[in-house]
C-alpha cells in the first residue's frame, strides 16, 4: 500500500486514510481568460510517466491538504510539503535530481 | 492465409497438428509505410484491419513495444454493451457491438462472442431515474435496451440477493444483445487477419520519439530504428500522454490504474453479465467457470499496471452483500491495467496540431465493447483525414468548446 506522509501531522499514512486531489501547481484561470488558457486549466494534464507533483489531502486524519513528489513508475514519494506554495520548494527538488538526475523543475502551465 | 474451419481441423488431426502455420508474421520493419500504428492493442489493431478492408490501405505497419494484446486489451473484463446515454457514445458503441456480433465469421477467428445479455443494477432512487432516462434515450437511438423490476432481475440471476440491507435491488436496465467475447482472441484475430494483408506487426519496438517538420510527421524513432511513415496513428491507450509529449501535444487525459481479479473456476453459476454501479463492482462467469470480478480506479496517476490492494477489498465486499455465494470462493490472480481517462469520461478519435497524425485514446474503464466500432471509426480518419460520422463528436477541441459528451455522470463506472 502506498504510504505518504503529512507534513502537518507527521503520521505516516496509508492510502486509504487519505483523497487524492490530482495534480498540483496548476495555473488557474478564470473569467476574462482566453478559452485555450481555460481548456488547458480545467482539463490539460502533464501526466507523466516518472516525477508527478500532486494534490493530497489527510481525509481521514487532521483533514489538511498539502502536496506531494511522487514517481508514477517506481511509486516512490520524494517528499511532502505544505499547500500554499506554487512550486516545490528546493529541498524537495534537491531529493527529486538526488534520485532522477535528468529531472529539471519546469514551471507548469 | 489457410483458413480455419471444421475440415481443417480434421485434416490436421491426420498430421497430428503438426502442420498449423503462425498466424502472424514477425517481420523486420520496412524504412518506410504509408501509415504507422503505435499500440498493437485492439484500437490500433482494429484501425489497421480496416484501413485495409474498407479503404485498401495495406502499407501498414503496426508498432508495438511489449506483446500484442498485452496491454488492458489482454487485462479487461470483456463486458460488451451499448446502452450509453449520450447519442455519439450510443451510436459507436452499437456500431462496435453489431460487428462483435459477426467478428468472428468476419476474422475466420473465433472471437467467442457471447450475447449473454448485460443487467445494470440500479440500487439507488437516482439509478432508478438515471436508467429509466437510458431506458428512453435507447428507444429513440435504436438501440434495444429495458428497464426491468426487481423480480426479473432475480429470475434473471437466481444467485443474487435482491433483499441486501444496505443496497437493495430496486431493478435494472437489461440489455439482451450485449455480453462478452475472448480478449485475446480479439486481438490476436485482427492481428492475423492485418498480416495476412501484408501488414507488418513488429512486436518488442518502442516508439521513443516523433520527428516531424513542419508541422508534419516524417518518422517515428524506434527501438528498432526509424521508421517513416506518411501518416501515423497514436493508439496506446494509457501512454497516450507519453505519445502526445513525444509528438508535442497535450492530451486532456489522466493515467490510473484498474484493477480485475478471478476467483477458482466453479460450476455454471451465473449466465448473464451484472454490473452494480453504485458498489462500484460488476461481475459475470467465464467459459472456464471463473468469477471475473472488476472494480473502480484508484485516484492516483500511474504506469505500474498494479493498483492500490485495498480496492480490491473494497469491490469485494461490496459484492458479497448483492452475491452471497462469492464469500466461499478463494480469489486465484488480481491485476491491473493502466486505463486513459479523460474529463467527460469519453474517448478522443481526432486530428491533432500534426496534420498527418492522428490520435485515438481516452477508452479508459470501458474500451473493449468499443474495439471494432472505434477502429472503423479511426480508419476512416486516418484514411480520409477527416473524421466521418462516428468519430466528429470525439473530437479533442470538445474541451475548448464546452461540447462534452458526458458519460461520467450516465456510466458511473464505465466499463
Ligand atoms: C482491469 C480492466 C478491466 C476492464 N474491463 C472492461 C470491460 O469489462 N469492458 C470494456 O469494454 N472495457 C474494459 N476495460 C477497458 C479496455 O480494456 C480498454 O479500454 C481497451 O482495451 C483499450 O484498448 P487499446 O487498444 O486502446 O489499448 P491497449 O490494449 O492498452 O493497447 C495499447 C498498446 O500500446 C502499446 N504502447 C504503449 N506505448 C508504446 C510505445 N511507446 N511504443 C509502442 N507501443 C506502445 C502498449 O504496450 C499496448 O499494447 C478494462 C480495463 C481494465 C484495465
Ligand atoms: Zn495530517
């Protein structure tokens, strides 16, 4: 089972303590936006086949989201960090090049 | 191409069926074709097949990196049926079900098509006026479909508890020609019905990137080298992201896992398909006495073909409320698949920003009812550029447009 943790808590948690929320970092737009930028917001998706940055919430624990670097080959976590932040901060991309040394940060659109 | 039949048989029994020929090729690949298929799953093989019997395009190659049928056209739980609410998805999933219906005299390959009839449960009040709303929907699209009671239901499957505390059976939305065919054996009919065109099936060969000029495709780079094409087809289903980046596109599309298991074979028990949307679980009996038992996705983005252990639980025991007898049965093998969603739950047979390539993906949880119909649909793009009647609501810019064709609401769990 996958395991992840939170990093208000700290626990340890299973998949099945915790929702999904997709993909992080996305780039919202809204009214006034040209309807490619809309499209791309609401349903574009990097889905790679490697370092995946996503949106998680502790459902059944204390509730909170926050974000996770997950490999979507090996299903390994790189690290988890707080929600209010629009990139990884640095050493989570620092763990990320430690395992995948080809891996560049590029900003999402 | 020596065909197979009843004499034939006879015939090789003499010679102690020593004298069968492969039923496929495994050539070399050419420098180049006029159309290269990426995915040798049942889309791409089916897209081949008809290039070649409806618009004689037979320089064809198809390009596969693992085995053919090995990705979720050999992993599915085989259901068939065209009972969608939306007309676009009625009228391709009726299309590929009247072909699954003479597949097999058409391919000279048993298929083992099995019209066995496909009950949605409805379990729910909102299932009730979700199907009856189908139930009409069909009528006007041709499409014969019936909302039936309770104690039809149960004549229909005796091993079913209709009474469950929790989830009690309220009727379902009976579709009598739907059902099940062999997996493998649709991809394996169509892939010796292309070679036997002459088209090249070339197994073990990654697709590792698209060169085009232009705005054109040229050639795709390979494992095996490049090889040009002068148009290709994108069929490969949960890499279609993977594909798309390659070629420098973005797909709206999610990968996750779905997962399927079987129980040891038993006596006949059941001779219908049952789909229970709300538990999230759907069930018929193989001709090998099996259970086959699927479930719903996990949440997450993934490429492992392995999903999370505890929906595996989860469909079970939801199960056993509506299927008593499924609690004595040991659960042989579990596997997954990685499926392609897309925002409304509905596929993509498009042109994309490369003039000449094409990309057909976005099947998700319920593609193999669609094989045939899908890969009519694709050919015809493919062959003429653009889409023809089947496929010009599939098309990608629905998401630009706001013009979905919303089955995620209709379907529940497609499949
Ligand atoms: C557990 C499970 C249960 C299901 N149950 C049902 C059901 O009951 N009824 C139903 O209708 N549908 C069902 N489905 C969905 C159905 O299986 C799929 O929609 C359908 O099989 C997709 O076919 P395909 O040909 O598009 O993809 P695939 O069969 O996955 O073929 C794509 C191929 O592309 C190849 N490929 C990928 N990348 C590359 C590359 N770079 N180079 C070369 N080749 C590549 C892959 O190896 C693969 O063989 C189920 C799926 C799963 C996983
Ligand atoms: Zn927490």
């Amino acid at each position: 089972m996958l395991t992840v943790t939170c990093p208000y808590c700290g626990i340890n948690a299973d998949e099945s303590e915790l929702s999904p929320g997709g993909e992080a970092h996305l780039k919202r737009f809204g009214p006034g936006s040209t309807d490619a930028d809309f499209e791309q917001y609401l349903f574009g998706r990097q889905n790679p086949r490697g370092v995946h940055f996503e949106r998680w919430r502790h459902a059944y624990g204390c509730g909170k989201w926050f974000h996770a670097a997950r490999c979507t080959v090996t299903l390994e976590v790189f690290g988890t960090y707080a929600a209010q932040t629009y990139e990884p901060p640095q050493d989570i991309k620092d763990a990320i090049t430690a395992k995948r040394p080809d891996w560049v940060w590029e900003a999402l659109s | 191409m020596k065909r197979y039949s009843a004499f034939a048989i006879a015939k090789q029994a003499m010679s102690h069926h020593l004298g069968w020929e492969r039923a496929w090729r495994s050539p070399e690949p050419k420098k180049k074709y006029d159309v290269v298929i990426v995915g040798a799953g049942g889309h791409g093989l089916a897209t081949a097949y008809y290039l070649g019997k409806n618009f004689g395009i037979k320089n064809v190659a198809i390009i596969e990196k693992g085995w053919l049928g090995g990705g979720n056209t050999g992993r599915n739980t085989t259901i068939i049926r065209s009972n969608y609410l939306q007309d676009p998805s009625a009228a391709i999933y009726e299309k590929a079900r009247s072909l699954y219906e003479t597949l097999s005299q058409d391919l000279n390959y048993n298929i083992m098509f099995s019209p066995r009839g496909v009950i949605m449960l409805a379990q729910t009040q909102a299932e009730i006026r979700g199907y009856q709303r189908t139930a009409h929907a069909n009528a006007l699209q041709g499409v014969p479909t019936e909302w039936i009671g309770p104690r039809r239901v149960k004549e229909l499957c005796p091993i079913m508890n209709i009474d469950g505390p929790r989830y009690p059976v309220l009727g379902g939305l009976w579709q009598a020609r739907g059902g099940t065919a062999r997996h493998d054996a649709v991809a394996w009919g169509y892939a010796r019905a292309c070679s036997d065109m002459g088209m090249d099936i070339i197994q073990q060969c990654e697709v590792k990137g698209v060169r085009s000029e232009g705005g054109t495709v040229r050639a795709v780079e390979t494992t095996k080298g490049v090889i040009e094409c002068d148009k290709l087809g994108i069929v490969v289903a949960g890499h279609s992201s993977v594909l798309a980046d390659m070629a420098g596109f973005k797909l709206p599309i999610e990968s996750v896992a779905l997962q399927a298991l079987v129980s040891e074979p038993i006596k006949p028990a059941m001779d219908v398909v049952v789909m229970a949307n709300t538990v999230h679980g759907y069930l018929s009996q193989s001709d090998k006495g099996e259970m086959v038992i699927g479930g719903g996705t996990d949440g997450y983005n993934n490429y492992t073909q392995r999903g999370s252990f505890h929906h595996v639980e989860e469909t079970v025991r939801a199960l056993v409320e509506t299927f008593p007898m499924l609690s004595r049965l040991k659960m042989l093998r579990q596997w997954g698949g990685i499926v392609d969603m897309t925002g409304d739950r509905s596929a993509i047979i498009s042109k994309t920003p490369l003039g000449n390539c094409f990309v057909n993906c976005g099947w998700g949880t319920g593609g193999f009812k669609a094989i045939p119909g899908s890969g009519w649909a694709m050919a015809e793009l493919v062959a003429k550029g653009e889409p023809g009647p089947l496929a010009e609501a599939f098309t990608m810019d629905r998401f630009r447009r706001g013009q979905f064709i919303d089955e995620s609401v209709a379907a529940g769990v497609a499949h």
